[in-house]
C-alpha cells in the first residue's frame, strides 16, 4: 500500500478524520510539507511520531483544518444578510437557530452575535458554532483577539462588544452568551436540525465533489423550509435545485 493512503487510513482510524474526502493534491502537498519539516522520511514514521508526541499531533491537526478568518470576513455579505436575507427570514419569529458550520478560531459565530443583538435585538438567538479541530474551538471559546482580526468591526461595536485587554481584546461575555462551541466533523458527524440559518464559508472548497455534494444534501435537511444557507466568495453551487435550495442572491440560498 502506497506510504500516503495507508497514512490515510490509519488517521482516519485514529481521529474519525477521512483525509481521502479531501482534495488530495492540495492536502497531500501540504501535509508533505509538514512532514518533511518536520524531518520525517515517510509517512509511516511521521504517524507513529504523532502517536507520541501531543505537540506534534495538535499541529498536524492545526496544518490539517483551514483556519484563517477575521470578524466581518467580506463586509458587502454580511451587509446583504443584515439588510435583505434576515428581514425576510425573521418574519413573525420571535427565535432564529443558526449554525456557523467550520467556525474556525470564532469570529464568524462572534461576528453573527454582534449583528443579531445590534440589528434584530427584538428576537432571542441560538448560534451553534462547531469546528473539527478542538484546540481551534478552545481558542474560540476564550474569545481573545489580536486588533488585526477586527479590522472589519464598527467603532460602536468594538466598545459594545468587546473588552480591551494586553495587546487585542476579549469578546464579552454578553455577546458569548448564545452561542454554543461544539466538535463537529462535517464529513462523518450527525446534524442538528430546525436551523433557519446555516453559514460555512471557504471550507467546501478543499472538499472533492462527491464530499461536497454530500454535505449540502445534509445542510439542506438540516434546514427548515425558506431557510438559508450562505456559502463562501468561491463556493458558489452550480445546480442548486439538486439539493432543494434556490439562489436568493450571490451566495446566499434559500430551501424551498
């Protein structure tokens, strides 16, 4: 068996984690590439390493998931959620499930608080928030920040939202309050259902086709009826009638 798929395998085995679901090209060049940093010849002794060493493994994981992000990532979308896509989803509701699926180190979920609580304070909010990697989640949950993650922020609520401490600053409490963190592995893991909102954006791009497809079908049952899925700038879905959604603006689709 080739060194790399039995590496696969026996990842796949030890974390639940199906590397093969992947691009392989691009996952492959960039786990080589920690493993040859890291001095290893093979996969095979690179895999018996990260069966001892906790460092070594919590940094394969960190190189494994994609986690670049910051509050308000493309400010223009979020603009389109707060002004056309959640009046309309809103109606007549007094509570909105939301689901920031791949949330990475917690900006996305954190940004969705502070836009729910400033713009539709009138209705109470629950924001499940999951990420595969737990070390990614810790760091979520503690909510601290360096400034270059809030370029995006308003002026009125980084004073609301946020507390300054050392050299960044720390979400507050109050915008913490609705959101759930959660380990969740999109690929294998069962999924909430009710959501009126499901947000995951620049994530399904490492997936290959088959993974994605298989994962909007579960994001789409996961939603209620006229709810809506809002996807990353290069993640737009070519036959969304497959999967029951209908494009309601760029990047934004809605169940029928």
């Amino acid at each position: 068996m080739d060194d790399y798929v039995q590496f696969i395998d026996q990842i796949k085995r030890k974390t639940g984690i199906d590397l093969s679901l992947y691009k392989e090209a691009q996952m492959k060049r960039r786990l080589t590439s920690l493993k040859n940093k890291r001095g290893f010849q093979t996969f095979t002794d690179y895999f018996n390493e990260l069966n001892v060493n906790p460092e070594l493994f919590a940094e394969f994981l960190d190189r494994m998931t994609i986690n670049v992000s910051e509050f308000f990532r493309n400010p223009s979308r979020w603009e389109a959620l707060s002004e056309r896509i959640l009046p309309e989803m809103t109606k007549g509701k007094r509570k909105i499930k939301v689901w920031s699926a791949a949330c990475s180190t917690g900006e996305e979920p954190y940004s969705l608080s502070i836009l729910l609580k400033r713009d539709y304070d009138h209705m109470s909010h629950d924001i499940l928030a999951t990420d595969l990697d737990e070390g990614i989640l810790k760091r979520a949950k503690s909510g601290f920040y360096l400034e270059r993650a809030l370029k995006e922020v308003r002026e009125a609520d980084l004073k609301h939202s946020f507390i300054k401490e050392g050299a960044g600053y720390r979400v507050s409490d109050d915008t913490k309050r609705d959101i759930r963190f959660s380990k969740h592995n999109l690929l294998a893991d069962r999924y909430e259902g009710d959501f009126d909102l499901i947000i995951c954006r620049n994530v399904l791009i490492y997936f290959t086709e088959d993974a994605k497809n298989t994962v909007y079908e579960k994001f789409s049952n996961a939603l209620k009826p006229g709810g809506v899925l809002f996807v990353g700038s290069t993640e737009q879905i070519f036959n969304p009638e497959r999967f029951n959604f209908k494009m309601e603006e760029s990047f934004f689709y809605r169940k029928q």
